[in-house]
C-alpha cells in the first residue's frame, strides 16, 4: 500500500516554488518557511486532506502567512443590538479622543512636566479639574480600569481592618470581576451583612466595629432584583458611615455624565448623583457609558483622593499618556452635554430614533437587492450593556440575512472586517444600533462578500 506521507513535498522543495518564493521578496524568509512547515506538517497530520497541486500548495501556504500576518486585535462591526459590548471592546473612541490620542502619541508631552514652572508635574492633573467640574467632587484620580479603582481605594483605607458589604452585593460584574475576590485581594478582610434581597441598616450598624475600614456599597450594573427585597439608600449608608468616622465607598460603575431619560433610558444615576448622595469615594469606568477609553475613576473628598494618590499601589494603577489625552478629550464635550450626545460615540448610538435606524435598514436591503443580496428589515431590541441600564430594551432595526445563518455567521466573522451579529430562530440578525452611519457602506461589502457563493 501506498503510504500517503509518502506523497508530501519536502520543506525545502516547496521554498522553491515560483509562488513561495515570490512570498519571500515581501516577508522575511523565516516567517515563510515557518508558514510552509505548518502547511506541510497539516498535511501529515490530514493526509487525505492535503493540497495535491503545486498551486494548490501555494495557495495553502499564501492563506497561513496571510493569516498569521493578520493581527488578533481587529477592528469589527458591532451588530449584536447589545451597544456596550465588554467582548467587542466596550465603548468607541469620540473623533476628538481619536485625535487628542494621535498628537500626544507622536512625540513628547507634558505628561509629568509643569509647563509653567518648567519642573517636575504630575500625571494626575490632567483630567482632575474636568472631573471635579463636571460631577461635583471635590477630587479625583485616574486608574487604569474600575476594578483598580475599588482595590486602591479598599487598600488604602481597609487594608488589614474590615470592609462592611451587603451579600445583595457580592455580585460578578463581568466574567472576571467578583466583587468579593477583588475585596479580598485589597487587604481588606470582607464582613457580609444581610442577604441576597434584603439589608436593612441595622444589619450595617451591628457590624461596625473598631475593626471596621470601610463600608462599601455596589451598584447593581447588570442586573435587577425585584419581588420582596430591601435594601439601605445611599444616603442613610453615608449618613451611617459619617457617624461611624469610616468612609463610604461607591462602585458606581456605569460612569453616566448625562441624564439619559429624555431618550428613554430611565433609572441609572449620574456620577453627579452619586457624589452628591454623600459617599466618601465614588468609582466608575472610563469606557461604559462616559463613553471614553478604559479608565477607572474615583471621585470624592480631596484628603481621600490625595491619600490613595501617596499609595505606592497608585504607582502599579497608573493609566498611560494615551489614555489621559482620550478621556481629557472626551470629557470636554460634556461641557456642551447636546454636543457629548451627537460627538460620544455611545450617547449618539444609544440615542438615535428608532426611525433613523429604519431608514438606513431600508436603503441596505435595496442597495444589497441591486447585488443579488437578500436581506430584509426586521424591528429589534437592543440594550445598553457595558454594565448599565440592565432591564432597558431600546427599540432598535435590524437587517435579517435570508439563507444559512450558521454559514453565514461565520462567513461574516471571517471576512475583511468582520462582523458580529446574532442568530434568533435560526436567522442571522445584524442590529444596526451599534453600527455608525458611516459605516453602513461597509457593512453591505461584508455581507456581500459573505453571501458570495
Ligand atoms: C463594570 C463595573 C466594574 C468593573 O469595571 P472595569 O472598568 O471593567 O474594571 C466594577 N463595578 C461596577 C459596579 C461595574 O459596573
């Protein structure tokens, strides 16, 4: 019998082919040959699956090189309907944040130099003043994500004493932030209070003791509890913690600068609204619903934020110069909230009428008709995501391909750009609330090019 491994051209043979060794005039022979080795150690591996022509050879080895030399971190269209998406990179950059990003990347900066005095300066400036503005805190500090927030913060006050916490609480935010291994992790000793649906303040005030550190409340982002449930108002924890001389510190999360219910998302409060309830710290993310870049920010009473700001964990914490010039960029358009509505990416998506959606829905179906595409307008209902707004469904468009969606899911997924959607009831749904306007171009190339035969 034959013995197919027989059959396999050696590494060296291939190298030769006209068409590898045009490949190697544009990328480094090394990379080549290792791309060359995968294609022939496959074949072993699947002999019966091996390329059998030498163009077919080229054409194996010119995909694996096409694919290693395409990066992991891709850009994609966002057509899941769910705007915040954590796995898809949470909220888009605004064009100002774009470009406040490019001009400090390309050369120097003041990140940590004082202009003015023509001496050493801090990195922790340069948001502090829009912060302070826009939310009513007399301070703030910039980390690196909310979950940096929450561990300096418990650190620096709790270490080695006891963090009051409700277990309606004690909840998983994403699929790696619980809140009590995060607590744990800080020094701070976790002491639960209450249950699941109910905590009154008498459970807090029982469990306050010279030990205590902290109180610590979290705000629910991504779920909700309904039936038989209670739990203490912020203002009474803070009015709590005040007497017991520990501070309150918020989880806060979302990061809203604006009130969304003119647009029909109700329910959420503004950071402005969480400083003002009384908490002594109140920590949210950069890139939910503020609609900046991955950032935790703590907000609260100036000698607090100044003692978390000394912690050589701050050091460990600390965001870069790209990020500062992101979030500095974004925060400047919430000083004109109408222009933060139309300019953060986000806001923009989470508040366009349901009838824009509708009409861009139509003039995708006619324009991917004219190219032997067939899609057709379907109504849908998105949500927020990002940890926020958890029971809000907003009325949203989507184009529903005709055809495989299984196939062509993972057509899109694999195309130039790729393009996430969701399947319901067997059929690919592409929600156009995540995707920008300008990009509707875009997306009908890829569903072409998915839908090509
Ligand atoms: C999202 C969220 C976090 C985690 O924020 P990251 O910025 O992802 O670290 C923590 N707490 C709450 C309440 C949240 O909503």
């Amino acid at each position: 019998m034959n013995d197919p491994r027989r059959a396999l051209p050696s590494v060296h043979v291939l190298l030769e082919q006209d068409g590898v060794r045009a490949l190697a005039e544009r990328v480094p022979r090394g990379v080549v040959a290792d791309a060359v080795r995968a294609a022939v150690g496959a074949a072993r591996a699947a002999p019966e699956g091996a390329p059998m022509s030498s163009a077919a050879w080229v054409a194996d080895i010119t995909a694996r090189l096409a694919s290693s030399e395409r990066p992991t971190l891709q850009p994609v269209l966002n057509a899941t309907g769910v705007v915040l998406h954590t796995n898809l990179g949470r909220a888009p950059l605004a064009a100002a944040a774009i470009n406040a990003i490019a001009d400090v990347a390309r050369g120097f900066s003041s990140l940590e130099y004082d202009l003015t005095t023509g001496t050493r300066g801090s990195r922790h400036v340069h948001c502090a003043a829009l912060l302070r503005e826009l939310t009513g805190a007399e301070d703030a500090l910039v980390v690196n994500n909310c979950a940096a927030a929450l561990v300096l913060a418990l650190n620096t006050v709790a270490d080695g004493k006891e963090a009051v916490v409700s277990r309606g609480e004690l909840v998983e935010i994403g699929g790696s932030f619980r809140v009590p291994d995060i607590m744990a992790r800080s020094g701070a000793r976790l002491v639960e209070v209450g249950t699941t649906n109910r905590t009154h303040a008498d459970d807090f005030r029982r469990a306050l003791s010279p030990r205590t550190g902290a109180i610590v409340a979290v705000h629910r982002s991504n779920f909700t509890v309904e039936g038989f449930v209670a739990a203490v108002p912020l203002r009474d924890l803070a009015a709590l913690a005040d007497g017991a001389g520990v501070p309150l510190l918020h989880d806060f999360g979302s990061g809203l600068l604006l009130d969304l219910a003119p647009w029909g998302l109700h329910g959420e409060p503004t950071a402005r609204d969480a400083v003002a309830t009384g908490a002594s710290l109140v920590m949210m993310s950069g890139d939910k619903l503020l609609g900046g870049p991955q950032a935790g920010i703590i907000l609260g009473r100036a000698a607090l934020v100044d003692a978390l700001r000394r912690n050589p964990l701050a050091r460990a914490l600390r965001v870069d110069k790209l990020t500062l010039a992101a979030l500095h960029a974004t925060l400047q358009l919430y000083r004109e909230p109408a222009r933060a509505v139309r300019e953060v990416p986000a806001l923009a998506m989470l508040t366009v009428a349901v009838d824009v959606l509708r009409a861009r829905a139509d003039a995708l179906v006619a324009l991917l008709a004219a190219r032997g595409v067939t899609a057709r307008v379907m109504a849908s209902e998105a949500t927020v995501g990002g940890g926020a707004f958890p029971s809000a469904r907003i009325p949203s468009c989507a184009l529903a391909l005709a055809g495989d969606a299984t196939r062509h899911d993972r057509a899109l997924r694999d195309g130039a750009l790729p393009v996430v959607g969701r399947i319901a009831d067997g059929t690919l749904l592409l929600d156009l609330r995540g995707i920008p306007h300008a990009e509707d171009a875009r997306l009908a190339a890829a569903m072409c090019e998915a839908c090509a035969p």
